[in-house]
C-alpha cells in the first residue's frame, strides 16, 4: 500500500483496524452499543481507535541530536588530529537511532494519541513513535516463556542464600 506523504522525525503512520465495538445506527435510527465505553465515547464503526498497522516510519532523533552535533562540528573545527575527527564521528554513530517499529507491524496506541487525518478517502493517524504502546507479536512468532527456579532465596533468618 503507497501512501503520498513522507512521515518525518520520529512519526510513524498507521492504518487502524476495524472496530467491532463500535456503536451501530439501526434503520430505525436507533443507536445500539455493544459495550458502555462504546456508547459513551461514540466511536465510528469504521475505525478503531487502538490497533492498527504501521504503513510508514519517520527517522527518530536522539533526544540530544542537537547538541551533539554542535559539539562534533567544534571538534572538527579545531586542530586536525586524528583522534578529535574520531571522536566527532563516534559521537554521531552514538546518537543514531533505528526506529522502533517498521511497515506492517501490528500496533497498538492510546484513544487519543496522534492526529487523525484522510488521504484518498482513507483514514489513517499519524502519531509520534513514544505515543505507540505496544507491537503485537504475531502467535507463530513468539516462542514460549519458561521460567526455572535457580533455587536461592530468603532463609528464614532474612539472610540470601540457597534453599
């Protein structure tokens, strides 16, 4: 799916899912809700508000982009030893981001985060990449958690040690 817009910064484009919960008009004009928050908030039935799937990622920054590269440029700019060019480039790799989710991940983000916005008679929301609250991990790709005992614990005089 090609979508005409670039997200920038730390954005990221979702497509939401349908809403199955969402209130519904009968012909009589009669509103039914399957659930109260549905029937409070009134949610489109078109869209839900929580889940959806990533179309495309921004480019994250590191919270301290800026003064970074302000210190590499002043560390470029002065005497030309080797290490200072060094280092001004190790700052810069330090502080390059991946972002945190890609195109087709399942998603799921707060009702009122992002901004809603229509492009070709679709919906999508457009939110900032903190504003995501989890990435759904398909069943086939996660594998079972175990978990073993290493067997230490609290004796019962309070002190760490095995059991």
């Amino acid at each position: 799916m090609t979508v005409p817009l670039r997200v920038l910064g730390d954005r990221v484009l979702v497509k939401p899912d349908v809403n199955l919960n969402a209130p519904e008009t009968l012909a009589s004009g009669v509103v039914v809700a399957k659930s109260l928050a549905a029937a409070v908030t009134g949610e489109d039935a078109t869209i839900s508000i929580c889940r959806g799937t990533v179309i495309a990622v921004g480019t994250p920054k590191h919270p301290l982009h800026h003064e970074v590269e302000s210190l590499a440029k002043r560390l470029e700019q002065g005497p030309p030893f080797t290490d200072l060019m060094d280092a001004a480039h190790l700052l810069r790799d330090l502080i390059r981001r991946q972002p945190c989710v890609a195109g087709g991940d399942d998603v799921l983000f707060s009702h009122d985060a992002g901004q809603e916005t229509i492009v070709d008679s679709d919906t999508y929301v457009i939110l900032h990449e903190h504003e995501l609250l989890a990435v759904v991990v398909p069943e086939s790709a996660s594998a079972p958690v175990e978990f073993t005992h290493i067997g230490f614990g609290l004796r019962e005089n309070n002190t760490i040690g095995e059991l």
